[in-house]
C-alpha cells in the first residue's frame, strides 16, 4: 500500500471547500502548494515471516518538499526492505542536501577568523554558490546527498550567471555571462563541498569527483611595459586632481610590493617600517608577509594623511566589499585615462614576479615576496616562466656547441 497525500494548511487556496480542481480532483492529492506531504507505506515481505515495512508519517521532516522526491524515497525504501538491507526505517542515516549544506557552512565558519569581515565574505560566496543546489535538485526530485549523481551536477552548472555590472554610460545594471575562469573557481568550491561531504560520510561516492574539468584559456603572463607605468603615472593628477597624492601612493605600493588591491587599502598605520610594510595577516589567505619598499616610497607614505587612525586608504567603517568596489572603480578610471583599458591592477603581482626571475630569482623567492600560501599556487601561475629561461639557457648552450664546431673545422683546413 502506498497513500501519498497532502495536508494543507488553513490559508492555503486547496483547503477552501469552494475550490475544485479543474480535473475533479480531490484536494488531498493536489501538490505543489509547499504544504506539508504525508505518506502512509505498508510494504510486505515475500517471506511471510517477516514484518512488513510501515510509515505513516510526515515527509516534511526528512526535507521532502515534492511529491516526485516522495515517490523516489518509498521507492528506495521498498528495493532496501525487499533486499534485506534494512527492516526499519531511521531518518538519521539520510542526510539532506539542505542540511549537508548547512552543516558543511558551520564547519567551514568554524576554520576562519571570525573578527575579519573578509571571512564572513568567504562563506557568504561559499552559500551563494551551493544554497541553489537544494532548489535545482529539489525540482528534480533529488533531495537527500545519496541520491546526488554526476549528471545533475553537470546540469547545475549550466545556470551560474556572472555578475551585475553599472554601465558607466547609462548607469544600467547589466548581467555579466559568468567567465571560464569564474566557472572554473565555483567548481572548485563544489568539488570541495562534496569531497569533505565523502570525508565524513555523507555519501558513498562523490558525484563530483568525475566532473570534467572547467578549461580556462591559458592567457600568457605578462608585465606592465615602462611605458605603460610611465602613462599611469603621469595620467593621476589629471583623473584625481584632489586626491593625487593618495592614489599616487596606492599605485606606488602596488608597483613595488605586488600586494593584492584589497591588501593594499586595508594596509594598516602600524605596518610601515623603515624598509617596508609587514603585512600580519593577508585578506586572501592569512598568511604574513613582508614588503620591501624604496625609500622614496616610504617616504611618501609617511607624509600621507591617512584615512583614518588605523588605515592609511581606508576609513574601516565601510566594509571590505564596498571599499574593493570603490578602489576598483578608481583604478579602472586611471587605466582608461592612461589608455591601456583591459589591464587588471593585479598585473603587478605579475610583473613583480617576472621582474625576479628574469634577474636571476626563484618560484621560491616569488613564492615569499607575493606571501602564496602554497608552492603550487605560484607554480601554476609562473612556472612556465621558469620553462622559457631554461630553453633560452639551452638555446645559448647550442650555440656554443656550433661555436666548437665551426673552430674544430677550421683548424683541420688550415692544417
């Protein structure tokens, strides 16, 4: 016996005794209100020795919102009583997609800093990209983590949207499509959710372990030219007549430390030195870092008149998202002025990293001077740099070798 039905509340428009459906059909079994679905299962053994299976519940508290997800769960009831794998039901061993999600947020806010608002950012994008899977799996009748398979991840892919953007001449909010790149990062954040869902035991298998990977176009790394620096430069009094010295400074900071847009305007008064900045903890990864400046540099941070008494760009009452969006803004203003549109500030980074290696550094000295948490994250970026110097290295060597070749032929002619 299977009796799946719904018990709608007194608003709801199916309760009323005037409503009737157009089919004729009774309003018990009229779905798709969000009421509350019951079930009543009587499911009987081949052995009549063995009880049979009952429920006669609520389907409400095990996250079950449709009735296609109602079906697929006594369905799985039925193939798991009549194979013997169980002979009572226990809500406890079936976790929701909804409640995974929930539980692997708390975890995840439990591993950040909770007194920097970049942390409270982190999870607030990590929930943005995995709350819309209890949605998009719930409408295909999938609600609990055991049922999640490979295909319907695939299929969620499909709707990551990129983000809202102002035109700057119409002042229009525009949808962005979401970049290779941008697809490629909200991946990652999905393969983690459910690899740490198999690490606990959520799941049998991870669905998302066999998911192809999101390709990026492989863009070559490159460094700002000396022209360029030079129209940056130059072009800061004319965009920022009243604020030339700040902006001045905060491009300066950047050219020669390669610290992150974000690390930047939250520099705090403290960190300057003689030499330097210490930077204690970085917004992006937490990991310290110290940045030598030149003189000229230091000197013109020190005369700066600070934000505010902690930040030299920053008031710290905004909060961090609104102020990267502000000095974002600022940047790209410059960058059009000075007539190299299409650059990000965060080439700096690049060029920092170039500049060292082409004078003879490592991927390890870059690795300290850019505060990457991890060796890999500075060889995916810049090991292909360390490629072409050694096929330029080898390329001098052969040409040695042909210098050996031609001096060896000319002695045999002369003798």
């Amino acid at each position: 016996m299977r009796d799946i039905y719904v018990r709608h509340r007194p608003k709801c428009r199916y309760a009323s005794s005037q409503y009737k459906h157009p089919k004729g059909l009774p309003a018990r079994i009229v779905f798709g209100c969000g009421c509350p679905i019951y079930a009543r299962v009587q499911i009987r053994h081949p052995d009549p020795q063995v009880a049979p299976f009952e429920f006669n519940s609520s389907l409400a508290k095990l996250g079950v919102k449709e009735k296609l997800a109602a079906e697929e769960l006594i369905d799985q009831w039925a193939v798991q009583f009549l194979s013997g794998q169980s002979t009572s039901f226990e809500p406890k061993n079936f976790k929701t997609v909804e409640q995974a999600i929930l539980d692997y947020l708390d975890e995840k806010r439990g591993t950040l800093d909770q007194k920097k608002e970049s942390s409270k950012l982190t999870i607030r994008k990590i929930a943005g990209i995995l709350k819309p899977l209890t949605a998009f799996l719930s409408d295909r009748g999938v609600v609990y983590m055991k049922d999640v398979k490979t295909e319907h991840l695939t299929a969620f892919q499909e709707t990551w949207k990129g983000r809202l953007r102002k035109n700057r001449k119409t002042g229009e909010l525009v949808l962005q499509p979401k970049s290779q790149l941008g697809k490629q990062k909200t991946q990652e954040f999905l393969k983690m959710f459910f690899r740490r869902s198999r690490e606990l035991r959520w799941i049998a298998e991870n669905p998302a372990e066999v998911l192809l990977s999101i390709k990026t176009p492989r863009n070559e790394v490159k460094k700002k030219t000396p022209e360029e620096k030079l129209r940056l430069m130059e072009a800061i009094p004319e965009v920022f007549p009243k604020i030339a010295d700040t902006v001045k400074a905060f491009v300066l900071i950047q050219r020669y430390s390669g610290l992150r847009l974000v690390d930047v305007f939250t520099l705090r008064t403290d960190a300057l030195a003689d030499d330097g900045m210490m930077i204690a903890s970085q917004e992006k990864n937490e990991e310290p870092v110290f940045v030598p400046l030149p003189p000229f540099v230091i000197e013109l941070v020190k005369n700066l008149q600070s934000k505010s008494k902690d930040y030299f760009f920053w008031t710290g009452t905004s909060t961090i998202k609104t102020a990267v969006n502000d000095w974002s803004e600022k940047m790209m203003r410059l960058y059009e002025a000075a007539g190299i549109e299409g650059k990000r500030t965060h080439e700096w980074r690049d060029t920092l990293a170039i500049d060292v290696l082409e004078r003879g550094g490592s991927l390890e000295d870059v690795q300290l001077l850019l505060g990457h948490k991890s060796r890999k994250t500075t060889e995916k970026y810049y090991v292909a740099l360390t490629k072409k110097r050694m096929e330029k290295a080898i390329d001098v060597r052969r040409r040695t070798w042909d210098a050996v070749v031609v001096g060896r032929k000319s002695k045999r002619r002369s003798a």
